[in-house]
C-alpha cells in the first residue's frame, strides 16, 4: 500500500506562490499603506507620490486577480462571477481604494479647516 504526498513540490507552477506572498500580506497591511500613500499624496501633490500610489500595490492587487481570469472566465457561471467580484471589491475597493481615498480626504478636509481657522 502506498501512500502518495498529497502536495507535489518541485514543479513548473511553484513560482506563483511567490507571487501570491505579496498578495497575503497585502490583506493586513495594504489599507495602512494606502492610507499613508493617500495622506502623502494630499501633502505634497505631485507626480511622484500618485505614481507610487498605482505601481505600489499593482503586484499584490494584480496576481489574484490575473489569477482568476487565467481560469478561463466565464461570466455565466454564478460561481466564478462571485469569486471575481469578490476578490475585485476586497482587494481593489476595499485594501487599496477606499483607505486612499479616506487618507487623501482627511488630510485635505484637516488643512482647508486649519487654513481657514488661520484666515479669521
């Protein structure tokens, strides 16, 4: 009676875990970034602080979501329609968008009050 390994190592497809490790620590510590990223780009605009606001989390958002269209998408299929939208609203909207937008928002709202506390 043998007994096979139930998870084969040393194959071809071993180098996307590599990519999914961003991915995972993307979940816990991507709201933080792009909150810092969005109050950043609200002190200093410019076109360095928006552009590491793309490139920053196009790795970690990106592969999970390459990942599910490499699953040949088919959009009639309830399943893999949630799965993507799923994966869409946590990641892009809710790790990645809406913190950014909350920081950028903030920090904005906070320096128009100051300055015009400052003016009277």
């Amino acid at each position: 009676m043998s007994r096979e390994p139930s998870t084969q190592v040393g194959y071809a497809d071993d180098w996307w875990l590599l990519l999914f490790a961003p991915a995972i620590l993307w979940l816990p510590f991507g709201p933080f970034i792009m909150g810092t990223l969005g109050i950043w780009c609200a002190r200093r605009p410019g076109r360095w602080p928006r552009r590491w606001s793309v490139l920053l989390p196009l790795e970690p958002v990106g592969v999970p979501l390459i990942a599910l269209l490499l699953r040949e998408p088919d959009l009639s299929d309830p399943v893999w329609r949630d799965d993507f939208l799923g994966t869409f609203y946590v990641l892009v909207l809710g790790d990645t968008v809406l913190p950014w937008v909350l920081g950028y928002g903030i920090t904005r709202v906070t320096r128009a009050l100051r300055a015009r506390r400052s003016q009277e």
